[in-house]
C-alpha cells in the first residue's frame, strides 16, 4: 500500500462531507464515504426500517436542489 494513500482517503473524505454538509445532509458514517461511491437511488419506508433483503420500487419523487 503506498504511504499516501491514507492521506488521500482521508482528503476525499473531508471534501466529500463538505460537499454533502453544504446540500444539508447529515452523514453518520464518513467512513463509508469510500464504499459508497455514486448513490444512483435512496429509498426509505414509512415506519424508517427496511424489513426485507431485497425491495421492489413501486414509486420514486425527482429531488432537485
């Protein structure tokens, strides 16, 4: 592993969060940041728990800033 690497990470990171602390959206786990990569599709349910492995969209809301 080369020796810049976690510094690399670490600034993709506080850029990435910034980026998202300035759209109003909170991130609990800035170290899944990286694994994350493009998110092409965010789904909740009612109740805020997912209860099922897989999940069927039936339905989606354009969100534009």
């Amino acid at each position: 592993m080369p020796a810049t690497l976690p510094t690399a990470l670490g600034a993709g990171i506080s850029l990435a969060l910034k980026r998202l602390e300035d759209k109003s959206i909170q991130c609990v786990k800035p170290d899944k940041i990286n694994v994350a990569s493009k998110v092409n599709l965010v789904a909740f349910d009612i109740t805020g728990t997912l209860t099922e492995l897989g999940l069927d969209v039936l339905g989606c809301r354009e969100m534009k800033d």
